[in-house]
C-alpha cells in the first residue's frame, strides 16, 4: 500500500479529551476517529489491526474445536425477560420499540447473546448424542456505557468475540472450558500481551466459576491481587485473604459511652472529630439480601466486598439499603448505625478483622451520636465472622505464606462456567442415556477485540509512539524513501516493494515527498515493526538501513539480497514475536 493513496491523518498534538496513552495514540496514529462519545470509526491502520485480532481469534477458536455462526445484534426483549437479566442490566442495555403493521415490537442491541443462543439450542438440541459442542461468533455488541472514555477500552458499541459450550455433564463442562481457557493463553501470546489469568466474579451472566484474563497496565481500571511467589491471582471482587493474626491486644477494656457527635457522619470526619485511627472504627453497613436486612460490620478503613457479604449470606441478591430502611432497622439516618441496640434484631455478619478490635468506635444508633468502649462479646454479638472485605496491597495469600500485591489491569478476555441458569430460564434441555429429561450445562467465553488492540497499545509504547508486535500491526514493513524524486532511490524502492510484496509481506510505502524527519516522526508513530530508509548516500554503497521499531540502533543490510533479508525476518518474527518479547 502507498501511503499517498491510504488515509492515514497523523496529529502532531494530543487530542482534546483523550486522558491515557492509547488513546491518545490511536487518535494521533490515525487509527480511529470519534463521532461520539463511546463510538468510533476505524480508520484504514486501525482496522487492518483490529482484522488481524480477529483472525488469531478465529484460528485459535477453530483450532479448540468450536464452530463459527452469526447472530443478530437485535434481540426481543421476551428473551431477557425469560432468563431475568432484563433488570440485572438495567439501564446499560440498549431498549427501544418499532411499529410493525398494526403492532408495536420492543426488542434491544445485543449486549452479549447467552439468550440467543440458548433459545438456537433448545430449538435445535435434543439429544446427549448431539453434544458437546462449542458455537462462537465474531459480532458487534451494544451497551449504553454510563461514562464511556479511555477511547476503545470502553465505549457503547465495540466488538466481541463469545462462545457458548453446551454439555451433557459437568465433567463435559469442565473439559470444554478448559480447552477454551487453553485457547485463550495461546491468543494473547500470539498477540503479544502481557496477560494474567485471574479468579473472577461472574457477575450479571451468573454462573459457577470462571476466570478474567488481564492486560497489565498502570491505567487499568480494573484491580488485580496477586501472588508473586504462587501465582495466585485474583480480580478484587473475588480475591481470598489469607489467614492473619487475629488475637486481640491485651488492654483493658473501658466502659462503653455515649459521645455526641454533630455533623460528623462519614469514617473521616468521625475520626477527625475524635481524634482516633479509621483501624479503631466499626463500620456498620446495612444490606437487603433477597429482600431480608443483615449487618455488616467492617473495619473503619476497610471496604466492604459485596461478592462475598452476598455468599456468605446465602442470597441470590444483595443491595445497599435505602436510607429508610436504614433508620427503621436502626433508628438513625445513614452514618449512625452500629452493632449495639440495633432497633430491629437482624443477622450481624462480621469480618474477621473485628475479632481483634479492642474500645473500638460505632454508631449508637441515634442521630449525631456515637459510642467509645464498644467490644465484641460484651456490647454485642455476631452471627457469623467471615472474610467480608476487599483484599489489599500487603494482605497474606490465601495460598500460601507471601504477600499479596495490587496491580491494574485492563479485561480483555472472561470465560464463565454457566451451568444451567439460561438452560433452565429458556427450557434448553435434552435426553440422556436412560431416557431422562435434563438441563444442558453451559458454558461462556467472552474476548473484546477491540479491547486486544487497546490494551496492547496502552502497554506497548514508547515517547514517539506506538510498538506493535509483527502479528498484530497493520502493515509489517513500512519502506522510507527518503527523496522520492531521485531516480536511483525510486527505482531501488519500487523494486523492493515489489518483491517483498510478491514474497507475501505486507509493505506500507511512504511515497509522500516530504521532509525525512517528517517521515520517520511519523513512523515512530504508527509503529510498523520494520522499518527500512533508502537513501542516495546508502544506495551508493549497495545499502539499505533497516531499524526494528523498539531497537535503538539501525543496522545496514545489502540491497541485492535486501528482500530476502527483509521476508526472512518478518516470516520468523510472525511465529512468536520473539525480538518483540525480548525488547
């Protein structure tokens, strides 16, 4: 491709609003081009990189087995009232209503396609002898994102590859994800991402189990724990903490007491206000759990895991309680509750970190007002003591005797084991061996493709630009004559483009007649892994400069062999993307 016939709008600033590297990048590159918030047009490079991270997904796919379709991105609404997950989204899915004849329709943009696919199967499996199978799709996907931002790594509309594994048996289940786990390692390698694979929580989609694949990035939103020693790793909604000293300190206990405590309501104005560490605070919070209010009781410098309250209180769904539901259980608005003389008698559910709380603060459940000298065992009770807290930088392992470190990570992949919540939801079901009626298990494995670029870029580059590894960049070699109009360096670049091209390399030529620093600032940016300068001085001595994108020097190649040179590295670079990992 010559450059002066593709489009390919380089910025020499950073674009209004764009906050983090790769979106700053992909913006000044050319790769994308905003038309609102949360929706982008690919431009001719950005594509070309977003193709290629389709292919590796779709060749790894192939590979594990599973069989590609394609699904409407329109949804009827019936389908997510059927399964539940119609108020589990809210307003992130995209509803609207069409007049057709005489009738109205409402139907919804394809937030993901678990429905979709589970009402397919129930209409077209029927039998034990028919599975297992694994259908996957390449497809665009839409959700109405609140704060769409960081460019591609979070808009309303992006595209996604998911697959849906349908089994007999559980152990049917666990072999299809673990060949779809393994397919997912195999991608992001060939993708060049420094990925972790982590515990996760399965969220809306529901399920059993399943595991987060991270790209690590300083500017990911997402917060990973993990293992150095073990390699126990963990997203902070699932993360276990391992176990701790828990006996409390020997000091006297002092006698429980009343303090009038106007305006201060949060944990920093309290402490503030009574001069006293966020450790020696209890926080109490009120939850409903399937409809029901519990306590829960956490240190004051502790934030509450809501993955774990809803486990360890048994309950398919658990939420904050409003502000009245707060005072009638407790007889004070929000910020005055405590464990002592709650209104109501309702379970209390504390983390283990209140074990070790001596004359500790809370609430007196009465406005404006707090208690001193609070203690377990004497001035309150506890139904049950569990992990109930987000993990932290510093917390013990749960596998084994290190640390735990926090680090930032940006999702780029998630798979689920279902089970049968939509087989069920949706009446997907099957005979087995003996005849007997059951529930196709289930489950979901979910790749952003335009998260794989993003995130890539985001962690791979440099002041200048972007680095791409060979399988992912839009052109492998970019050719930089450097005087276009001089006759020796025209024919020399044709003729190598030629043949590089017919050797099956892709090749952008920068054909434009513009300053050579005008062309290399440019090719540091788009970032295409090889470049090659023909110039009147090199040329003169039978040689070219060749310059990996990521290498600090050039080295000079002959130009009689220089396609040869050039084709046989970028074919051996394809394969691993060694010099790329090595850099």
């Amino acid at each position: 491709m010559l450059w002066s016939r593709s489009f390919i709008p380089t910025m020499k600033e950073t674009p209004e609003g764009a906050e983090i590297p790769s979106h700053i990048l992909m913006l000044r590159a050319g790769l994308i081009n905003q038309v609102m918030a949360g929706a982008y047009t690919y431009l001719p490079l950005g594509l070309r990189a977003l193709k290629k991270a389709e292919q590796i997904v779709r060749q790894e796919m192939d590979a594990a087995g599973a069989v590609e379709l394609l699904m409407p991105a329109l949804t009827p609404i019936g389908l997510f009232e059927q399964s539940g997950r119609i108020h589990a989204f809210g307003d992130v899915l995209i509803k609207f209503e069409v007049k057709r004849q005489n009738r109205k329709v409402q139907m919804a943009l394809g937030p993901t396609h678990e429905e979709t696919i589970t009402d397919l199967v129930s209409h077209q499996i029927s039998s034990y002898r028919q599975m297992p199978i694994t259908m996957y799709q390449i497809q665009t996907k839409f959700r109405n994102e609140e704060r769409p931002r960081f460019g591609a790594l979070r808009t309303s509309e992006f595209i996604m590859k998911d697959a849906y594994s349908f089994d007999a048996t559980v152990e049917g289940l666990n072999k299809s994800y673990d060949a779809m786990y393994a397919a997912y390692c195999r991608i992001f390698e060939r993708c060049g991402l420094d990925y972790l694979a982590v515990e996760a929580e399965s969220g809306p989609i529901g399920g059993d189990a399943s595991h987060e694949f991270m790209a690590l990035a300083d500017n990911g939103e997402d917060t990973v724990l993990h293992c150095k020693d073990c390699g126990y790793a963990a997203n902070q909604e699932k993360a276990e903490i391992g176990s701790r000293n828990l006996v409390p300190p020997e000091v006297p206990k002092q006698s429980l007491q009343e303090v009038p405590t106007p305006g201060a309501a949060t944990i920093e104005q309290v402490t503030k206000f009574l001069k006293c560490p966020e450790q020696q605070m209890i926080k109490t919070l009120i939850y409903v759990a399937d409809g029901k209010p519990i306590a829960v009781l956490l240190r004051g410098d502790h934030d509450a895991n809501q993955g774990k309250v809803r486990r360890e209180a048994g309950a398919a769904k658990v939420e904050l309680a409003d502000p009245a539901l707060v005072e009638q259980v407790t007889g004070a608005p929000i910020g005055f509750a405590g464990p002592v003389g709650l209104k109501q008698p309702i379970p209390i559910h504390a983390d283990r970190e209140i074990e070790k709380i001596v004359n500790g603060i809370a609430g007196a459940n009465r406005a404006e007002t707090h208690l001193t000298g609070v203690n377990f065992g004497r001035d309150f009770q506890v139904t049950q003591f569990a992990d109930l807290r987000n993990a932290v930088d510093g917390d013990p392992c749960p596998k084994c005797c290190s640390k735990l470190a926090v680090r930032h990570a940006i999702e780029i992949g998630h798979v689920f084991k279902l089970g049968t919540k939509y087989s069920d939801a949706l009446s997907a079901r099957f005979l087995d061996q003996t005849e007997q009626l059951k529930s196709i298990i289930m489950g979901c494995y979910g790749i952003g493709i335009n998260r794989i670029v993003a995130s890539l870029i985001e962690t791979c580059h440099d002041a200048n630009g972007i680095l791409w590894p060979m399988t992912l960049a839009p052109y492998e070699v970019l050719l930089s004559p450097v005087k276009v109009t001089d006759p020796a360096t025209k024919e020399a670049t044709e003729r190598l483009y030629s043949e590089l091209t017919a050797a099956g390399i892709e090749v952008l030529l920068d054909d434009r007649d513009v300053r050579a620093g005008v062309k290399f600032k440019d090719a540091d940016l788009i970032g295409i892994p090889l470049r090659v300068v023909i110039g009147e001085r090199g040329l003169k001595d039978g040689k070219l400069e060749m310059k990996w994108r990521w290498s600090k020097e050039a080295e000079w190649i002959d130009v009689a062999s220089a396609s040869q040179t050039i084709a046989e590295l970028v074919i051996d670079e394809r394969k691993e993307n060694q010099r790329f990992r090595g850099r």
